[in-house]
C-alpha cells in the first residue's frame, strides 16, 4: 500500500451468492463488528438483483455497494442485461469489469471489456478492472505479455483523466477460489508490472495515483502480507467476503495507520 498517492480499496465479490433475505441477515451481523475503517475505502459488490436492498442494509456501515457486471450498450434489445445508466440511477458507483469467470463463462474479449469500461465510465462509474494468467499460461512464461495485453486492450482510448477512476484487479486464475493463494512476491512483482505498464501508457504521476488491487484467496491470515507489497492498494475478495468475520479481518489487515 502507498497512502501517500492513492486510495487503498477493500472490495468484496459476492459472485452468484445471497439472496436479498441473506444479504439483510448479512448487514445484520456485520453492523456488531464493521470497524470505522479511516485508512480504507470498503465495498461490496453483490448481484445486481439485491442492490437496493444492500444500499438500504449497507447504509448506516460506510459500505458502498458496487455492480458485479453491466452491459456496454445505453440500452436496447438485450434481454436480460443491464446498463450502466440503470446502475447509475440506483447510487452505484463501482462495477467489476472483465472478471475472469466472465471472460471464461460468458466469452468477454478484451474488446468487450473495453467497451464495458468505457460504458461505466461514460455514466460516472468506477470499472474495477480485472486481469490475470491461468496457471498454464504462468507455467509457459506468458504472464507478462498477457497482463500488458489484457491492462492496455481494457484501457484503450480511455484518458488519463478518466483513468484515475478505474481500479485495476489482479486476479491470478489459478488462485480464485483455490485456497491457493500467489505468494506475495508474485503478486506484488504483477501489480508492480501493472503499474509500469500504466506508467508507460499515462506517465509517472498517473501511474502512482491509480489503485491496484490483489484477488485471489485472500483471507485474513494472508491480507496484511499481500497488503504490505508496496503496488497492492486492496484486495478483490470473493469466498471471504461472504462471511462478515472474515471480511471484517480483512478489513481491519488495510485499515492500520
Ligand atoms: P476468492 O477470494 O474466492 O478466491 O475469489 C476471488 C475473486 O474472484 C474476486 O473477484
């Protein structure tokens, strides 16, 4: 983390879990224990069915609630989809963009994520961008590559101006959901490469203002070691974020002086 230059970002992904009845019982539990988190931004990013019944149970908890999808078009003739000004009009301000179980499950190109990008940024939202390798690509020295392709194809033609409002995820495939987690040398040694990448694109003082976060097993014995890598700005936390103790923990790791 570096307080000087950007925000730190505690971000859970609730994925395709919690009813509207949960995500109340949810709130519940979590009001006993949410610390007043000075040093952190917090969120929870839910499906887009529980939205308003998260901001209402959320309020009081300095918890925002962000989308987990939106698509890029204004509006039209896509059954089931859901636009950024639609999340707009209910208070979102942050929508996971290019998570990897959409880009393995629901075929989203890099193109596709830069239209999404540039959908939620057009309606004042902030896109939490996520890339990563599988572990074959790892095994077979792509990484870097990758990551430069998947960073600069999200990013294409957004200016730097807009681009202090996106964040950007790192989320190794073969550690979500896992139980493996990268060591924090691998994933402090990407997000670093992440923000040369963004260094090279926008220059120095862009680059240190835009906040990177790690995803990807994180839970509360591992969050203050991943944390502690200078280029990791918060976590995108997925199976952890279910269980308010263990958000909470993880919370808690970010928000030390
Ligand atoms: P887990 O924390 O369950 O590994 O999920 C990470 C993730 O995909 C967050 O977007």
């Amino acid at each position: 983390m570096n307080r000087r230059y950007r925000k730190t970002v505690i971000a859970g992904n609730w994925k395709m879990n919690m009813t509207a009845s949960e995500t109340k019982q949810f709130a519940e539990e979590l009001k006993k224990i949410m610390p007043r988190a000075k040093w952190c931004d917090t969120l929870l990013c839910v499906p887009s069915c529980n939205i308003t019944t998260a901001m209402k149970a959320f309020k009081d908890l300095r918890l925002s609630v962000g989308a987990e999808n939106l698509h890029y078009e204004k509006s039209g003739a896509y059954t089931g989809e859901v636009s950024a000004s639609m999340l707009k009009d209910l208070g979102v301000k942050y929508v996971i963009v290019g998570h990897s179980e959409r880009r393995q499950y629901f075929c989203e190109t890099d193109q596709i994520v830069n239209k999404k990008v540039h959908a939620a940024l057009n309606a004042d939202i902030s896109p939490i961008i996520c890339v990563g390798e599988s572990l074959e690509q790892r095994e077979s020295g792509v990484t870097e590559d990758l990551i430069a392709l998947q960073v600069k194809s999200a990013l294409y033609g957004v200016p730097a101006d807009k681009l202090r409002r996106c964040i950007i995820a790192y989320e190794p495939i073969w550690a979500i959901g896992t139980g493996k987690t990268a060591t924090a040398e691998q994933a402090g040694e990407v997000c670093s490469l992440i923000r040369a990448i963004i260094r090279n694109l926008y220059g120095a003082r862009v680059a240190r203002s835009v906040t990177i976060q790690y995803g990807g097993s994180m839970n509360p014995s591992n969050a203050a070691e991943l944390l502690a890598q200078p280029d990791i700005d918060g976590g995108l936390i997925g199976g952890a974020s279910l269980k308010p103790e263990q958000f909470v923990a993880i919370i808690n790791a970010a928000n030390q002086e």
